[in-house]
C-alpha cells in the first residue's frame, strides 16, 4: 500500500516540499497531500508495475489488442481506496444526476503538478482515472454533453467502466489545420450518415472503448470556415465502421490503447448524439485542446524527470566505469545532467505559468503560455532521454530500459495536439505585431540620447563613437 513516507536515506524531499516557489501559494493543503501520497502510489505501484503489465499483454497483434491485464484493475482499486481518482475533474464541472459537483476541485495548477507525477509511468495515468484521450473526452461530455449523453456515456467514464477515443486527424488532408477536416456527414432524416477516414485514433484498439467522439464537416459550404464542423458521439459497435489497422509509434503499437485507422463508409448515427449542435465542432476542439496540451506537457515533464533519473543513476553505477572512472566524473555526462536539471525546471515553470493563467483568467487568454509551454517541453524531454540512451549505451536502444518507449512517446509529443510549427507560427506572428512599437520605442532612445548629450556637451564624442563602431564593423568583415 503507498504511503506520503519519503523514500528511505532518499535525499529528494516528498513532492510537497518540491513545488517551485513561485507557485506555492497557489497550492492548498489537500492538493499538497495529495501530491505526496500520489508520488508513493506511482514511484512503489506503478513503475513496477509498468513492466509486468506489458508482459501480461502477450505478444501477438491479437493477444496485445484484446487483453485487459488484471493488474490495471487491482491497481485501480488501490487508487480509488487512497483518493487518486479523477484527479484532472475540474470543479464545477462535473455533476452526479442531483446536481451536486463530483469533481476532485483541483486547479489546473495543482492537477499540472500531479501531471507530472503520473508521467513517470506507462499505467499510472490508466489506473487513476485520468488517461488521454478520456480525460478530455470526459469534459466535453461535461461543458457541452446533454443529460442523455452525460448518463450514457459520462457517467461510466467517470466510474472507470469504459474507454472512449477521439476522432480528429485525417490521413488524407493537412490535418495540422483542423478546417482540413474532411470526413463528410451528412444528414438523413433523423440521423446523421458519415463517411471518410480517421487515423491516429487514440484509444481505439481498447476492448472497453465504447464511444468515439468524432469531428467532421456537416456544412462544408459554410463562408465562416470554423463552423463547417461538428462533432458526434459515435458507439464503437455502430455498423459500417472498419479498423483498417493500429498505427505503431516508432515501431511501439501502444497496446491495447492503440492508434487506430478507422474507415467510415455510410455509418449512420442518431441526431441526438451531436454535441452542442451542428457547426459547434471547432469551439469544442478548441476548449478540449487547451487544458489537454498542459496535462500532456506535465506529464512530459514527469517522464524527463524519470530520464534524468536514469541518466544518474548510470553515472553513479560503480558495475561500470569507463576508463577506470565513474561515468558521473566524465566532464561531459556532468554537463549533460547539469543542463537537464536546469532545462527540466525552466519546462516545469513554463507550464506552470500557462496552468496559472488558465485558472486565473481561460485557455482562450493563455494561447501563448500553453504554445510555449506545447513546444519547449518535449524539445527538453527528448534531448535529456536521448543523453540517458547514449550514457546507457546498447542497454538504452533495448527494451531492458524503458528509454527508447520513453524516447518514442516524448518524439511524438511534437506532433500531437497541433506540431510545433503551428504553434511557432503563432508565437511568431504574435511577437511580430510588437514590431512598429519596438522600432518606435528605439527610435525615441536614440533621440533622447541625442538629447542628453547635447545638454552635457558631449555631442560631438558620441558622433566619434559612433563612427568608430561603425569603422570597428568594417574591419571585421
């Protein structure tokens, strides 16, 4: 059973004494307890769980998609015994059929931090109730679902009963621009027919999955080009849905949750299971988008902080010293670790900043915060897995350590929820609007220099320097 106790003569204090200082104060007493007894559960259940969970999938296409290891469930009913249970549920946001709120009521803050936590695990997400792609299909069940929609399908993803997948990327169009989205519904009486294709459907190889949450165009001559989609609830049994194949991620298949290619050809679905209504579908993108991308990046940090981990841990073994010398002794694993540890925590702030600003203000108003946050992090990510894989050697190729999965995951994680040159382009385009100002406010220096020099008479010494700058340019080129 997991327990707030540090790890014994461990020098790292528990996660409550470890949150940055800036964001303390925004972190209440139950969030703090949490995070220590969150910490014991992942670092004594769940890791060592990770890999027994892997070999009780099997090893074949067949055994590894249609396996449900019992040992997800048992770890479940440790997580819900200790209180680790949809711990991302907003408050507010979530209701029982009386109307009384049945989130955890943790901030965005406070749930990033323990973001990070779960991302030191494969399973620790699954078995805590708070594993994409359910978490945000849960809260667009939540904000936008009907009282139907929310008691059959929110209900049970809440309780942990069934899986659920989300529907958006296109094999056949830019899907890195969402107005791309091409998969045609069209309606039919009272039911909604579609057709098209969907890849990268998370959550979809799952013998639980139930519920596909899918986007497509309903009204694709729509002048406004954000209200040409919408999302419908579809159930995974519905006739004329193919799972062409699951995806792998470098050659890992991510079973039994799986990446699925999905043909959709004439498959009708009642009207009622449209979200919000017709032409809705790039607003609830949007607001699922934004919370999602911080967990993602927290659990990024999570997994960096376990790479690290790694990565010390080898430079200390005393099994193995190259050229009679600990690895740690070697200047430039030193460096490495050094740098990992200072890029680790300048990616936890970031995202503890854009966690911030969502609380305080909306995803909407934390556009840039949660852009840097989607692209800084897994750059940090992969570039201290990938110096724990070179200071492991052949071991950190190998599935005796779980470095290249992680190195595969943290890769992925540059494309996922939009690539980072969308969000590049944002940040750049935003920047670049400070242009005119920054021109102007040069300017108005350089003319006050001018200014104060003639008043303390030095005028013609700044010219002279001035051209000797210029001069000292030029005999450099």
């Amino acid at each position: 059973m997991a327990s707030n106790r540090p790890i014994k003569d461990s020098p790292i204090p528990p996660a409550s004494e470890r949150i940055p200082t800036l964001i303390l104060p925004l972190v209440g007493d139950k969030a703090k307890r949490t995070l220590d007894v969150l910490e014991r559960f992942v670092e004594d259940e769940c890791i060592p769980s990770d890999p027994v969970f892997d070999s009780l999938l099997g090893r074949n296409t067949i055994e590894r998609f249609s396996a449900h290891p019992k040992i997800i469930e048992d770890l479940k009913s440790k997580a819900k015994s200790l209180g680790l249970w949809n711990l991302f549920a907003p408050k507010g946001h979530f209701h029982d059929a009386h109307g009384k709120d049945i989130s955890a009521g943790y901030s965005n803050i406070e749930y990033g931090l323990m973001a990070e936590i779960l991302g030191k695990s494969a399973i620790a997400p699954e078995v805590t109730n708070c594993a994409a792609p359910d978490t945000g299909n849960m809260e667009v069940l939540a904000k936008y679902g009907t009282a139907e929609q929310q008691a059959r399908w929110l209900k049970p993803l809440l309780d942990g009963k069934i899986r659920s997948a989300f529907l958006m990327t296109e094999p056949d169009v830019a899907s890195s621009d969402a107005t791309n989205i091409g998969l045609q519904m069209t309606r039919d009486g009272d039911y909604w027919v579609l057709n098209g294709a969907k890849w990268w459907s998370s959550g979809a190889g799952d013998p639980r999955c139930e519920v596909y949450l899918v986007v497509g165009k309903t009204d694709p001559h729509n002048p406004d080009p954000y209200r040409q989609q919408s999302l419908i609830l579809v159930p995974a049994d519905t006739p004329g849905m193919t799972v062409d194949r699951m995806l792998s991620v470098f050659g890992y298949d991510d079973a039994p949750h799986g990446h699925g290619h999905i043909t959709f050809e004439n498959v009708r679905v009642h009207a009622s299971n449209m979200v919000l209504g017709p032409g809705r579908g790039f607003e609830i993108m949007q607001g699922r988008l934004g919370p999602g991308r911080i967990h993602h990046a927290m659990r990024s940090v999570g997994a960096a902080e376990r790479a690290l981990e790694y990565l010390i841990a080898r430079a200390a073994d005393p099994r193995k010293k190259p050229f009679g010398t600990l690895l740690r002794d070697h200047g430039v694993i030193s460096e490495r670790i050094a740098k990992s540890r200072l890029n680790i925590d300048a990616a936890r702030l970031i995202v503890c900043s854009a966690a911030v600003k969502i609380d305080q203000m909306n995803a909407k108003e934390a556009l840039k915060e949660i852009a840097e946050a989607k692209v800084f992090v897994p750059k940090v990510l992969g570039e201290v897995v990938d110096w724990a894989i070179q200071a492991y050697g052949g071991a950190g190729v190998s599935q005796d350590t779980p470095l290249a999965s992680m190195w595969a995951g943290g890769r992925t994680m540059r494309l996922v929820d939009g690539p980072d040159e969308i969000h590049l382009l944002q940040l750049g385009r935003a920047e670049n609007k400070k242009g005119n100002a920054a021109l102007a406010k040069i300017k108005s220096q350089k003319s006050k220099t001018e200014q104060l020099a003639a008043a303390y008479g030095v005028s013609d010494k700044l010219e002279k320097l001035a051209l000797n700058r210029v001069r000292g340019s030029s005999a450099k080129l």
